[in-house]
C-alpha cells in the first residue's frame, strides 16, 4: 500500500476499547492514519498523530480481507493488530506494528494492551493443563518455552561435545539421553493460528521472524512455560499441584509498565460499526460509542466483516463446530436454533390451530426444535466437552449461548459455512 493509498485525518482522535466482560481496562489502538487510538487522555491527542512512519514494503498490507463496495451501515468489523516496542522514555513509546507502522504513543495507552512477556503470578500446570492454556490463547499474544524437535544436526552436535568416557556414568548417560531425545530449548513470542489437539501440536505465527517464515508448529509435550495475560504458567513437578487458570479482574493493571524494555510485544482487538462512507474513508463507531474515520483501503486489508463473504461452503455438523469453536477475536454472523424454554412452549400452545395440534408428530418436532435465531457478534467463551459456546452479541454486548448442534450456517473470515 503506498501512501497516497492511505489518507490521513486531521482531526483529533477520540479514545476506544473492546468489549470485555472480565476487564473493561482495554484501550485499543492502531495506525494514527486510522484515528484509532485508545483510551487516552486529552492531551495525547496531538502526539498520537505525529511521529508516523509508513513503510511501503508491508506485503501483508495487499491482502483484501473483504469486498469494501459491499459494505452497508449496520456491519460490524473487528480488528486485531500486535506491537513491538522499540524504544520508550517516561511518559511515551515508539511501538511498530506487525504491519511495519510505526507511531509514538502515551504509556498509559500500552497500559491498556495485553502483554507477551510480562507477569506478576506463577502458576503450575499439568502438561494437559498447559496445552489447554495455549489452546486459549485465541488472538493474544503470548510467550511460550518449548523443546524443538530432535534433528539429525542437534543430536550431532550433542556427541560432539560429549567425552566417550561420560558412557560408563550412569548420572551422565540419563542426562546425556535426555538431551538428546528433548531437543533445543526454544522461547518464542506469537499468536495462535490452529489447534490441532488430535496431534498434539498447534500452529502459531513467530512475531519475530522475517515476513513469509512466521509460522511455527508447537509440540503440546514440549511446553515448559506460557505468558499470558500477566500469569506465567509452568510445567509442574511431581511435588506440585496443577493450578488453574486465572481470570483478569476488574481495574487491575494488565502489566507492570516499570518493567518495560526494548523488543516487548502487545495485541489489542477492537470492534467497529459501520455508520455511513464517502468514496475515501468509513465512519465507524467503536464498542465503547466513540466515532473515528477510516481509509476505505486501510479498513478492507486489516479488519473482517461480519456479514459479507465471497465463498460458500457445505460442511458437516462436525466441522462447523470445530470453525465456531476457533473463531477466537474475529467478528461473525451465526444462524442456530435457541433452547426451549417454558416460556416458548406456552407461547406455541397459545397460537397452535386445532389442525396443527392434532398433527401431533409435527407439532412434536416444533416445541423440541426451538425458534430460529441470527445472532452477530464474537466468540466469549467455547465449551468444547459441552458442544456449545458463550457469543457476546454485537452491539448490545448481550450473552447468548449456542449449542453447536443447532448451527444452520455460519459467516466468518468472508466464508459462508453452510451445514449439509
């Protein structure tokens, strides 16, 4: 994307942050060319617009995520963008997003982001504790330590550097084929791609690897430790008691911002409403009711689009679940059929007709189906043992839960999945 590509507002940017049952502490921000900064104060303004740099050899930034001549008012987009510090004094930052923009930022605003590498609390896990900790990681970004696979090359390099006489010392030969079956120590800051539980692996996009040569395969057994959300979650000896998750509480800082370096990660995800465009830029309005005005090419390459899909599939009941399931941070729009209730029955009762109700059988199937409903929004929670998931409906932030069994079709990512 080139510059004139881009189009910048002159004017001052408001402040927003995603909707978060758990921790409304969650200011958002992105490129100033987007006004979309968050959660500032009012004198931060003026510094969220200078300072910009944009490099023109982004290639992710060719990617159209969606179809910007469909878009109508009432659609709503999500956007998660991850940032690296490169350099910060005591009241601000200079950050540089996974796209390569770069912009000067108040601290209070990286206050508000979810840190990679930061913690304030230890806990033990099982190894099937931590693989479930990973799997939960969605679109954060996180810190893991995990053995690589053994090659050829490490195993080498092992013996090389191993005395032949160390063969006849029993403490050295068990440490001595530990090493070489465990494979190098490796710490990696990412974001999760896929989870692939039936092989005990996922895939998950190294933030600091060169564009093109980003993603990566973690093994499931070969976790150490995982940073998340300010907890730092380790594989447990044998003495210790596996530990559970821990939920961020309200009004608790996100990180300790006095321990800031050079080279820490950050993710945020916000969430937009399209209000109205010109043949430039789209007028949005965030989760939290504030307005900003967004480059119409900016806007198609780095957010989805809950309603608009380019493709249709028929998949089964099954595999539907499992994309619902993996929806993480992105914005959707499901169709399924709601639980019946007490309320619902009576409601069918009042209304059946005499001829209705002597076709008993159908009338069976309809008080047992349930109603049809469409609900927009982003994933909260998955229950995947209970095939059913927690949505937090957009705009009005309402819980809705939803039995995967009941899923007629899905959009997402700009696919439409409809069950066979």
């Amino acid at each position: 994307m080139t510059k004139k590509a881009i189009k910048t507002n002159k004017r001052k940017p408001k402040t927003s942050h995603s909707v978060n049952k758990t921790n409304k502490r969650q200011p958002k921000i992105s490129k100033p060319q987007k006004v979309k900064p968050n959660r500032p104060s009012k004198n931060d303004s003026d510094n969220l617009d200078s300072q910009v740099n944009i490099s023109n050899n982004s290639k992710s930034e060719n990617k159209i995520l969606w179809e910007i001549s469909k878009m109508q008012k009432g659609q709503f987009l999500s956007e998660t963008c991850y940032y690296k510090v490169e350099s910060f004094n005591k009241n601000e930052a200079n950050i540089v997003d996974h796209k390569i923009y770069k912009i000067t930022v108040t601290l209070n605003i990286l206050d508000g982001m979810i840190s990679a590498t930061h913690f304030n609390q230890e806990v033990p896990m099982s190894m099937t504790a931590l693989a479930e900790v990973l799997e939960q990681c969605k679109d954060d970004v996180f810190t893991c330590c995990f053995h690589k696979k053994a090659t050829v090359e490490t195993v080498k390099d092992i013996i090389n550097n191993t005395n032949y006489s160390d063969l006849k010392h029993t403490n050295k030969v068990n440490s001595l084929v530990n090493d070489l079956l465990s494979g190098n120590l490796c710490t990696m800051t990412c974001h999760l791609v896929d989870v692939e539980n039936n092989l005990g692996r996922s895939t998950v996009i190294d933030l600091n690897a060169p564009y093109g040569k980003q993603f990566r395969q973690i093994d499931h057994r070969s976790i150490e430790w995982i940073i998340l959300k300010n907890v730092k979650y380790y594989l447990k000896n044998k003495s210790e008691k596996s530990g559970e998750m821990i939920e961020n509480k309200k009004d608790v800082s996100l990180w300790d911002n006095s321990k800031l370096e050079i080279g820490n990660w950050f993710s945020s995800t916000t969430y937009y409403e399209i209000l109205g465009w010109n043949k430039d830029e789209v007028f949005l309005k965030d989760s939290n009711g504030e307005d900003f005005e967004i480059s119409q090419k900016i806007l198609e390459s780095s957010t989805y689009n809950s309603s608009l899909y380019e493709t249709e599939e028929k998949v089964t009941l099954t595999e539907i679940g499992k994309i619902f399931k993996d929806a993480k941070s992105k914005v959707f729009t499901v169709c399924y059929n709601i639980k019946v209730d007490v309320k619902e029955v009576k409601d069918l009762l009042s209304k059946v007709t005499k001829e209705e109700f002597q076709n008993s059988k159908d009338f069976a199937k309809t008080i047992l189906t349930g109603s049809e409903k469409i609900t927009v929004g982003r994933l909260y929670e998955s229950e995947a043992k209970l095939g059913r998931s927690l949505v937090l409906s957009l705009p009005n932030n309402h819980f809705a839960s939803v039995d995967h069994r009941t899923i007629k079709w899905l959009i997402i990512k700009n696919v439409k999945y409809v069950v066979k």
